[in-house]
C-alpha cells in the first residue's frame, strides 16, 4: 500500500548537549552527563513525500534593486574598534553574540557600548543585581539618562520590558541565565537557550532592534550551548584575553554584514575598557631604544589587521645533559622544528644549551611568517650579536633551511614603514616596497646566519 506512515519510534535525547539515542542509557555518550538523557516521541515517517500546500507569503517578491538598503546600514556603537569588527557598527535587527571566559571583561564593554550607543538602551543582566551593575558604570563613568537596567530571567519579563521602554538596543547578559516557560529544561540548558535566542532573534528581526547576547564558553574556549545558537545568530565575536595582560581583543568569527575576520584591540583598565587603534606600543617593548642580543622584530596579520610582533629569545648554559626549552606565546612544536633547523643547516650549537623563548605584550603568534624572525632571535642569543634596532625580519622557514614566501608582504612592509622602521629582510621577489625602506632577499637560514658571527 502507499501513503502508509510508519508507527513512531520513542528516541531519547540528551537535555544538555542534543545528542539522540534509540535506547536509554544512564550516561550520555557524547558529553558523558549523568541521568539527561529524557524520552521524546520521534515523529511519524510517511512512506513517500507528501505535497506542501502554498500558503500564504509574509511580503510580495521584489526586485532586488528595490529593495530598501536603509534599513540594512550599520549604525556605530560609539566605540571605534568594536565597529571596526562588526563592519561599521551594528545592523538594526541584527543579533550579536559575544563569548569569552570568565572575568575577560565582556560585561566591562558592552556596559561601555551602553554608555556610547545613541538612543536609548536596555540593560537586561541575569547574573548580577542591577546595583552591581550600577556599581561599575559609577567606575566606568557609564552611567546615562538613556540607559535602563533590568535584572531579569525570565524571557516573559525581558519582552515586557521592551514593549514599556521602547529600546533603540537591547543588551542580555548573559543568554544561558535566560529561561522561559514555554519548554521544559533547566535554565543554561540546550532546550532553553536554544529557544530563548530564537525568541529573541524573531523579535529582533521582527521590530528592527538590534540585540547584543553574552555568552559563555566551555573550558575548551567553545561556545557554550548548542552548535545551532552560532547559527541563529547574525555575528558571533569571540573576546579573547590574557590575565596577565591588560590587552584584549574582539574577533570576528561569523559577520553577515562584514568581513569576518576583523580583530579589535583593547586595553583593559581600572576606569574600564578602552579601544587601541594603534597598539604597537604593547607589543614592542624596546622600539627606539639600543639593541639587544636575543630579540627580532616580526609584523604578523590576525585576521587583516598587520601586527608588531617583538619576539625574544634567551640561550644559556653548556654541556647541559638535558637542556630545557621553555616557549611562551609560541607554538611548542614550531620552535622545537626551528631549533633543529638552526642546528642542521644553519650549524648553530644549541643541543647542549637551555633555549628560552617569548613574545611581548601577551601576543599569541602561530602564524609560520614569524618563523625566521624568531630563529634569528635564537642565533642572536647564542652569539651575542644584536640585531639593529631598525630591522624588522619576514618569512617563513622550511626544513632545508630554505626562507618561502608569506601573504599578505607588502601590507606587513607598509605597516612596518609606518612604525619608523628602515630595514627588512624579506623572503626572494617580495614585490611592491615601500619607498625609503631598505629591502634584502634572503634565500636561506645559514647565509643570515653568518653575518651574526
């Protein structure tokens, strides 16, 4: 017979991650939680496709030219660098998501964004009392007529407030806090987040009001919830940052509007959080100064913003039985390869020393065109020999001791020129140069490496 649906099947899902299963088991097999696996009716499988009926459009087709572009223009935050990030500011409608750890000082600016958006803004906080909040816009020096707080965590309440106040934006801190009647679950749970942030991206695209969500991330730096809450949203920026370093940087993950791997630099402060246009100076500890054995100066891209990278390296000690090497702002197994590189082709004895080996400011650089800067920090350690302080070094490093080419050159050339340096050694046919900067080629490891002897 056709048209026949099968009978359907009892599934079990999990309450915290998603994850399905076709029979109960008391831990769940993809996030190992104990007892959350609950019982869910899969629905009926017809046997072939049925037809959709047409329904009824929300709005006509139109052509693409008329459509109207004013409502799609991105309006600044008043804060600079977060702008830079979005594309230009934020879309009206458009749903931010903002993740980081712990105490990184997401809540510290978007409470800067309330205090500079113009409009009026609605400050909707789950995990602290509208008092605390109040207590560091007083620090901050964000206290204004036209910010509202609400320490809600109930969604009801949150739309509630909305309809009486009106907002041009609406901030929730944090989305995993929120929780709604509508469904089951516990609040922070898969089922309630993922319904929370439909609700409110529905009533943001419904009312033109843009919405800027915290979130939280799991011990692995990951976005707490479920994988579709990145989806459901317009811009998802991961705010990332050292505790020991008052630098703090805004990345771009997913941009509807914009190019999504756009970085924003800040410093973090006792009066609160301010954006860095130009943060040269926390990554170059020595610039203008004398030379010192043991530090190479790079320009690394994150994302397509050209960075100052001071590399430093320390070698020490001799006839050492096992030498320790310690990496901080590095990649471990990188720097082992170029240590081995240095002592292969380049005859830099270094098997019997300790190697030590940083960046400054608290950068992470992973990319490999820092890679000859940071060998030639090593050599200048071993040998004693500074570098000039006017050099900036580029290029990648291969295991034959070869020196390859790297992206992105003459926009790290020209940010180089831009910091007051004169000299760069370059991978062979670098291109376009910036005038007045002295340009050398340099095909391998071991021919740089005999000038420091």
């Amino acid at each position: 017979m056709t048209g026949r649906t099968r009978a359907p099947r009892s599934a079990y899902r999990c309450s915290d991650c998603g994850h399905q299963a076709a029979q109960w088991v008391g831990r769940c097999p993809s996030c190992q939680a104990w007892g959350t696996l609950e019982i869910t009716a899969a629905a009926a499988t017809p046997a072939r496709s049925r037809v959709v009926a047409a329904g009824a459009p929300s709005s006509p087709a139109r052509r693409i030219g008329d459509v109207d572009l004013d409502v799609a223009r991105a309006r600044t935050t008043g804060v600079s660098e977060l702008d830079r990030v979005l594309g230009g500011g934020i879309v009206p409608g458009a749903v931010v998501l903002l993740a980081g750890e712990p105490g990184v000082g997401k809540s510290t600016l978007l409470l800067e964004v309330a205090a500079k958006a113009t409009g009026r803004v609605l400050y909707v906080t789950g995990e602290e009392s509208a008092g605390q909040v109040r207590l560091r816009a007083e620090r901050t020096g964000a206290v204004r007529d036209e910010l509202y707080l609400a320490a809600e965590s109930d969604l009801g309440a949150i739309v509630a407030h909305i309809d009486d106040l009106r907002p041009d934006l609406l901030i929730v801190d944090s989305i995993q806090t929120m929780s709604t009647a509508d469904v089951d679950g516990s609040p922070g749970g898969v089922t309630q987040t993922r319904a929370v942030t439909v609700a409110l991206t529905g009533l943001a695209k419904d009312r033109g009001l843009p919405v800027l969500l915290v979130g939280h991330v799991t011990k692995d730096g990951n976005i707490a919830g479920p994988r579709v809450l990145e989806h459901l949203v317009d811009v998802v920026l991961s705010f990332e940052g050292d505790k020991h370093s008052t630098l703090r940087m805004v990345r771009g993950v997913k941009n509807r509007f914009g190019p999504a791997d756009e970085v924003g630099c800040f410093e973090l402060r006792d009066s609160g959080i301010v954006g860095l246009p130009d943060p040269s100076g926390l990554f170059l500890a020595r610039f203008g100064g004398p030379p010192v054995p043991g530090t190479a100066v790079t320009i690394v891209m994150d994302g397509r913003r050209p960075l100052p990278a001071e590399l430093q390296a320390l070698v020490t000690g001799k006839d050492i039985p096992s030498p320790r090497r310690a990496v901080s702002g590095l990649d471990n197994s990188r720097v082992a390869m170029l240590l081995a590189v240095l002592q292969k082709r380049a005859g830099v004895k270094l098997h019997d020393a300790e190697v030590y080996a940083a960046t400054v400011g608290g950068m992470r650089v992973v990319e490999p065109a820092a890679d000859l800067a940071m060998a030639l920090a090593i050599a200048s350690a071993r040998t004693d020999v500074a570098l000039p302080s006017d050099l900036v070094v580029l290029g990648e490093l291969g295991l034959a001791g070869e020196v390859r080419r790297v992206t992105g050159l003459d926009r790290r050339l020209a940010e180089a020129a831009r910091l007051g340096f004169t000299h760069a050694l370059v991978p062979p046919d670098p291109g376009t140069t910036p005038k007045g900067m002295r340009i050398t080629e340099v095909h391998d490891i071991e021919s740089v490496v005999r000038t420091l002897r």
